[in-house]
C-alpha cells in the first residue's frame, strides 16, 4: 500500500477513534444516564451480546433493501427506455418520477401495511422500490440521451437500424449513468427499508429491532442496531460504488 | 464512373437569426480512384459538403449523386467509409471490436470479421493493440483505428473530415505518408477535408479551395506530383511548388467575397 492510500484511510479512521473517545469520555466525564447517550464501551458490549440477533435483523432488512432496489431499478430502467423513445411517455414518466422523488414515501408505509397484511414483507419492498424509482429513472434517462454526435453520424453512415443504434451505442453509453443512479439509490434505499419498519408489521428487521429495544429503555441496544444499520448501508453503498467504478473503468473513465 | 458528381449544390440552414447559405453552387466532380482534399478557412462549409455526400445533411438545392445514385442510396449501399476528426470509437469494446463494429452491424460472420479486422489492423499497424480499450491508446493511435474502421468494408469511397486534425505534426506526417500508402493498395476514391495546405498537398491528386459566405469553390489546383509520394517529396521544390500555388489560391480570393452576404 503507498503511503498516499494509508493517508486516505488513516484520516478518517483517526478521525472516528478520537470522535469515539471524546464521545466516551464525555459520557463517562460527565455522568450522561444511559438512556440519554449510552457510552460507545457499552453499545458495544450490547453488540456483542446481540450478534446473532444484528445479523439475522441485517439479513432480513437487507433482503427487503435488495429485492426492493432489483424491482425500483428494473421498472426505472423500463421506464426510462420507453421515455427515451416516445415523447409522449416523457411527458407523462418525468414529472411522475419528479413527483415520486418529493414525496415522503415512507410515510405509504403504514397504509401500505393495511394494504398488504402486516405479516408481509411486501410493503416494506413497494416503499423501496417507490424510492429507487426516481434517481435510477432520471440518470438513465440522461444517459441514454447521451449519445454522443460522431457517434450518431457514424451509426447513420453505417445505415444501422434503431435497434441495432440502441444495442451497440445508446445502451452501453448509458450504463455508467445507470449505476451512478444505482449508486445514489442504493444508500436511500437502505434508509427508507428501516423506517419503513417503524411503523409496525413484522418485527424481524433492524428498524423494527431498534424500536423495540428503545421502547423497553434497553438503549444501548437499540444503538447496537444502530450500528448494524449502519453497517448494512456501508455494504450497499460499496457494492454499488463498486459497480459503478467497475463500470466506469470499462468505458475508460 | 464518377465517385461524387454534384451540380450546383447548395446548403441553406435555417436559423433563427435568418437563413444561413452554407454553400452555394458547389460543382464538382471526384474520379473513380481519385485522391480530392476540400481546404479553406472555417465556415468554407468544406465539412458540411462532406456530410452532404456521406448523406448525414441533404443539400436545399442542386443535384449531388454518389457513384451515379443518391446519397442515400449510396449510404445504404455502404459504398463508402467515413472518419472524422473526433476518432469516435466506442469506449465500451476494445481495438478490435471497433473495427468490426461495421462488419457486425452488416451482418457479416465472426470468423470473416475477425480476419478482417486483423488485416486491417498489421495494415495500419496496430497488430499488437488488438485487444486494448480505446482510452489506453494515444491520439494518433485512435485514429488509425477510425481509419481502419473505415476500410473494413473495402468501400470505394472514402470520406475524411479532418482525420488528422488534432494530431501532433509529427504523427501527423507520419499518418499522411500511411493514407497514401493504404489509398494506393485499396484504389478508392477519398475525399478529404483539412485546414492545413501540406497536407492538402502531399496527399491530394486535385485540391478544391474554398472561400466562405457562403461557401463557394474559388479554385481548383491540380497536383502533379504523381504517385510515389514518399518522406523526401515533403522537401522538394515541385511540393513547395504547389503548397504556393494553393496558399496563393486561399489567400488570393479578392477581398471582395465579403460582399457577397449583401446581395
């Protein structure tokens, strides 16, 4: 590793160490009861306690993040091939995903659970996928207007069909856009599949875990699950960015 | 027969500030085989009569043929290949799938494709960059595959818009030296735009001057320096020679052109 990389990870490493020993000796200092602000020490002695738990709770919320991003993004992605193609469907899919993109979506969710049955996952996917919905939608979108002119030129000269246009140039050049919406819906996602989870249903997830330890004043737990939520949305985020990088790399960027 | 015959073609772009005449009756006729360069000042409209016969624009008047059909026939046709100045490759598939984006797309088989863009490459000397990705390749390398790319289908018509344009002199002469050699063993017919007079030259059987608003063919200075154009013809008096008599050419049209937007 060079010395530049250790630098780029040493910082905020550093940086998190010192905010934890500020953060523990405050509490410590300054005798902060634990249901106001739990010391780090003790959210992760409750961490340890919990794994399992974190994990299975990780697992679940994780699911409904994925299977919710897979199905947002594939109906984005639709839409937003449909919406490059017809000016009509453009007209009538932009301001939707607008509308979708200011909306509280989360706040669906306990209507969704009346609608699907609270024993459902269902509901906590829809509001996923109603969240991914819109970033994917717009950069696609952008992407796959992108086309560059030489490009266009070259495809006509070479009296390429519309299908043929798509396949070779528009798709792959909107690829990169794609994964960067991905890339931006993915960390939402994760956000709005554990809110979602506070307003009732199955308590199998992280947000249902984190109210339930709260409200039996177990708080150093419910910042263990903190801590897993956290972690779930650093997995997501990774992996997308990743992805996008990969991408990106393929097209020379 | 003729590889580009027009007759009085003109270009008028409308715009909101008025109708722009980005060329007015243009005649002019390329051989079968015949190496043309198309040079003047920007705005001469040199690029825009390129799109007119590669069919990428249609002209507002005039009659233009391509091989004796229209434009669009001759598009459709694939009788001719083109390059631009930008390479335009696809950042996405590596040197070789550049080059056998045209096969592919005409549906020609895979093994006939590869063989193809092999060729094409040792012929333009990038045998060993065969799998790289456009964006390890330099400039002048990226554009040896565009001119590859546009051999693939051995047109009989090649279409340049300043190819070498944003290449360094150095690789620049070396690319010309390497069109002429690729011209000669393919036999087509080119027509080539530049800016630069050299180039023009070195390259070009005929060199068509043009002058713009709007854009007009001033002179037509044919080039005797027959066919073995190699290095040592770039210090010979007879390419002086002729880089005078196009300079003269381009600077010599009477100021008075200026005045032909009042009429």
């Amino acid at each position: 590793m060079t010395a530049a990389s250790v630098r780029r990870w040493a910082a905020p490493v550093v940086l998190g160490v010192v905010a934890l020993a500020i953060w523990q000796a405050f509490v410590v200092g300054a005798g902060i009861k634990p249901y106001l602000l739990p010391s780090p020490t003790a959210i992760v002695e409750q961490l340890l306690l919990v794994v399992p738990l974190v994990w299975s709770a990780a697992l679940a919320t994780g699911m409904n993040v994925l299977v919710g991003l897979v199905v947002g993004a594939v109906v984005a992605i639709l839409a937003a091939i449909v919406a490059a193609r017809s000016r009509m469907a453009d007209t009538l899919l932009s301001p939707t995903a607008a509308a979708l993109s200011v909306m509280p979506i989360v706040a669906l969710a306990p209507a969704l659970n009346t609608m699907f049955g609270t024993t459902s996952t269902t509901p906590r996917r829809v509001v996923v996928s109603v969240v991914v919905f819109a970033p994917v939608f717009v950069n696609t979108l952008r992407g796959l207007r992108q086309v560059q002119p030489v490009h266009r030129d070259l495809l006509k000269a070479y009296a390429a069909t519309p299908r043929q246009i798509t396949r070779t140039v528009t798709i792959p050049g909107a690829l990169p856009y794609l994964f960067t919406g991905l890339r931006i819906a993915s960390s939402t996602a994760v956000i709005a599949a554990i809110v979602a989870e506070y307003f009732g249903g199955l308590q199998n997830g992280l947000g249902s875990r984190i109210t339930s330890a709260a409200s039996n004043s177990a708080y150093a737990r419910a910042w263990a699950f903190v801590l897993g939520a956290i972690l779930l949305g650093l997995v997501f985020y990774l992996a997308t960015l990743a992805l996008e990088r990969a991408v990106a790399r393929r097209q020379g960027g | 027969m003729n590889a580009v015959e027009a007759r009085g073609v003109g270009k008028v772009f409308a715009s909101r500030s008025g109708d722009v005449h980005a060329l007015e009756g243009i005649d002019l006729t390329v051989a079968a085989g015949e190496f043309v360069s198309l040079i003047g000042p920007s705005g001469c409209g040199k690029s825009t009569l390129l799109r007119l016969i590669a069919d990428l624009d249609t002209p507002t008047s005039g009659e233009l043929t391509v091989f004796g059909k229209t434009p669009q026939q001759a598009r459709e046709a694939q009788d001719y290949g083109i390059a631009f100045q930008q390479a335009g490759l696809l950042p996405w598939r590596t040197v070789t799938a550049n080059v056998e984006l045209p096969l592919e797309l005409h549906g020609i088989g895979k093994a006939e494709r590869a063989t193809r863009a092999a060729e094409l490459l040792s012929l333009v000397g990038l045998d060993e960059f065969a799998g790289h990705f456009p964006h390890q390749l330099s400039g002048g390398m990226q554009q040896r595959v565009a001119i590859a790319r546009s051999l693939a289908e051995r047109p009989s018509l090649l279409l340049m818009d300043e190819p070498f344009g944003a290449l360094d002199e150095m690789t620049r002469e070396r690319m010309q030296t390497e069109l002429v050699r690729i011209c000669a063993e393919s036999g087509a017919a080119v027509v080539f735009v530049t800016h630069s007079i050299p180039e023009a030259v070195f390259l070009s059987q005929r060199v068509v001057v043009m002058s713009p608003r709007p854009g007009r063919i001033s002179a037509v200075i044919p080039v005797n320096l027959g066919d073995e154009r190699g290095e040592d013809l770039r210090e010979d008096a007879s390419f002086f020679a002729a880089v005078t008599a196009v300079r003269e050419a381009l600077h010599g049209t009477p100021v008075t052109a200026r005045g032909v937007d009042l009429r």
